[in-house]
C-alpha cells in the first residue's frame, strides 16, 4: 500500500538516528554516555505508582473514561496552578487533557490553521514542532533565538507580512535546547504582540517545574491578557518522571481549548482513567519529590559545567530544564562535533543543528546521567584536547 502524502512529508525524526548509532556503540561493545537523551532517568514517585495501582484494581476504571476526561483531574490541574502561580481556571471551559503535551502539539496546527496558513516557530526549537504542521500542510516561519537575546525572539525582526498572515506561534520557556527562561516583560510584549497581529499563542512548558534561580520559571498564564491571546501546554512528563505515562493537559484560551476538545473527541475516548487519577495524586499530595529532582538536576548542572570549565569548553549555563547548550569547537560542525565525540570518546549528545539553522555551533548535553558519569563524559572529552586544539589555532591565526 502506497503511504498518503501526509505520511510521506512528515520531516524526519530527529532523535531516531541519535539512538540507532548509540545503540550500534553500544552492540559493539562501547560504554556510552547518552547525553543526546531527553528522558527523564529517576523513576516515578512511589505514592503516585501506588495510586495508579490502587485506581486499576477498580472495576469502574475499566470501562470507557468520559470523551473529555475524568472532571476530578481537571479540578486537579486547575487547582495546581492556582497553587504554583496564582492562575484561575474554569476546569471544564479552560482544560483540556492530552496525551502528553507532545501530542498537543501536534493537534494544534491541525485545529487552526487551514492548507497554506503560516505559523511561527523558535529556531533552535523542539523538532517536533514540524510535524504538526506538515500534517495540516501548513507552512511555517521561525523565530531566531540568539544567545546575546537571551535566546528570547525579537518581534521587530518580524516583518509586517509576516505578522499580517502568521496565525499562530509556539514558544517554550524554560526552553528545549537552550535551557534559557523568559521574563515577565518578554511575556507581557508577547501578548501585546499576539494582540496587534491576532496570533494565537501556545506556550509549550514542559519544563515548568525545572528552575535553578531564585524563583521559579514563569508560567505565560500568570501575565494579565495571557487567557485572551493563548493557552498553555503543561506535561506530568519532568516534573513527576512520568514520561512514559503519556498525561498533560492544555490550559487557557476557551475557544482554543474548545477546538482542541472537538479534535479529540473524533480520536480518542480520553485517557485510562486510572492513569487520571494517578495523575491527581502528582498534582495534589506531596511535591517534596519534585523539589528532591530540582536540587539533583541542579547538583548535575554545577558538575558538569565545573568541569567543561577545566577544559575549556564554553556553553551557556542553563537557568532552567535538565539541559545545557554547549558550544562547538573552531573547526567542527554541529554534526561532525557530535559524531566525533561518539566515536572517539563514547559520549552521545544532540547535534544542536537538529534543533534548527540556530542551533549550528552548539551541541546539546542532558543532565540526566549521574555527577559521576557527567564528570566521566567530560573527562573523555577532555583527553580529546579538542578545546586546547582550537584555541592555540586561534593564537597562531591571530
């Protein structure tokens, strides 16, 4: 059977290589650092497993979940975040369950934009973003984050076509790659922005939970207007170690969440309801578990860079998620850098042109390995003398 085109123009999955080749080091005998991976590596909280188990001895979760989810987890999400960032929202007008956020992601180009709509998107970004798109045969526009913005898009850049036909954009703060946070007034020119040009906005915060400063990430919800102008995708995926639960939730905008539910309920009769109720439990009892990971994911961070530090080897230090965006050496690629440092060292990382035409030059590392190994995958690199290389061409070509 000949696949439909819809099948055949879907972009290529990014992350499908960086594990075929770690996989083949790995049958050939290598001890590989997998610091290319964005799975979380802690297990789930005991107390939410056990809700989950005590949810599946019951009968009544066995049948069919309501087409729009069970409305104690709705109560749940909406009662988190007026906890963690003082937002109301109308459980049943303002919620939307997902299957993960990732497949939000995917479903809302396809709720709002017809063939030939363009939307926005951040370069360096989540591949995956495409993939919605291409599905709805839409196109698309990006957004460069430059390290001397802060990895924040600059609106002006924009051009006045651009902002005339651009219908919809995504965003994602604290943010997959660079790890970079936005700020209350980025978010408050965002929404000004969405307003003038009548764009709607999807805040993708998958890693909410994870901050390294003072106060944690913003969530866009939490800025005067948000509700009017877009949602928010949030993911039980890194904040509870829950990623192969598949279980988030939309927030926001009525009429976004509203198409978002119609979709849905065309695909899908909702989530395992045990799954929901496990998913109250993360939400509601204890975050001592969550406040545990954000010091270890901390810990990593300091580790790592300590030591990228002695040799030589520059990146920018996230202030939130479990990643950090390193730079790539004088005379590498992206590409040629990370493939390097697989053959020669036995360390994987993402090849920061994965993520778009701004991630050439950078590489991504995941802080989800042990101190240990992070110190370990360093050191291997470290006797590559790839750095000390670059810098004395640099000396002799001054």
């Amino acid at each position: 059977m000949k696949q439909a085109k819809r099948l055949q123009n879907l972009p290529e999955q990014f992350f499908s290589k960086l594990v075929q080749d770690v996989n083949q080091k790995i049958r050939e005998g290598v001890d590989v650092i997998n610091l290319g991976q964005g799975n979380p590596d802690q297990p789930t909280p005991d107390h939410i497993v056990k809700a989950l188990a005590r949810a599946a001895e019951d009968p009544q979760n066995h049948k069919y979940s309501l087409f729009r989810g069970k409305p104690e987890f709705k109560r749940a999400a909406a009662n988190f975040y007026q906890r963690e960032y003082g937002v109301r929202l109308d459980p049943e007008m303002e919620i939307a369950i997902l299957f993960g956020s990732k497949a939000g992601l995917v479903e809302l180009p396809l709720c709002f934009l017809d063939e030939g709509d363009l939307m926005l998107l951040p370069d360096p970004g989540y591949p995956d973003y495409l993939s919605g798109i291409s599905l709805a045969d839409a196109r698309f526009e990006t957004m460069p984050l430059r390290e001397a913005n802060q990895f924040l898009p600059d609106y002006h850049e924009i051009t006045a076509e651009t902002r005339e036909q651009a219908k919809l954009m995504f965003l994602n703060y604290p943010n997959n790659p660079t790890g970079s946070t936005a700020t209350k007034e980025f978010f408050a020119e965002t929404i000004q922005f969405a307003r003038e040009n009548e764009i709607g906005i999807v805040h993708d915060f998958a890693y909410g939970a994870i901050g390294f400063e003072e106060e944690k990430p913003i969530s866009f919800l939490a800025n005067e207007g948000a509700k009017d102008v877009g949602i928010e995708l949030y993911t039980l995926s890194k904040t509870y170690n829950m990623a192969g639960w598949r279980v988030g939730f939309a927030a926001g905008n009525r009429e976004m969440i509203e198409a978002i539910n119609l979709l849905q309920d065309r695909l899908y009769v909702s989530l395992f309801p045990a799954i929901q109720e496990a998913a109250c439990a993360a939400l509601l009892d204890s975050q001592e578990a969550v406040q545990d990971q954000n010091e270890r994911y901390r810990k990593r961070r300091d580790a790592f860079l300590s030591a990228a530090a002695k040799i030589g080897w520059q990146g920018s230090a996230p202030a939130g998620s479990f990643f950090a965006w390193m730079k790539v050496p004088a005379g590498y690629t992206s590409s040629s850098f990370a493939q390097y440092l697989l053959d020669a060292a036995g360390v994987a990382v993402a090849d920061g042109s994965g993520f778009g035409t701004f991630g050439e030059g950078y590489v991504r590392i995941g802080l989800l390995v042990s101190e240990a190994r992070l110190e370990e995958a360093v050191d291997r690199i470290g006797q590559l003398a790839v750095f000390q290389k670059a810098e004395e061409n640099f000396i002799k070509s001054y």
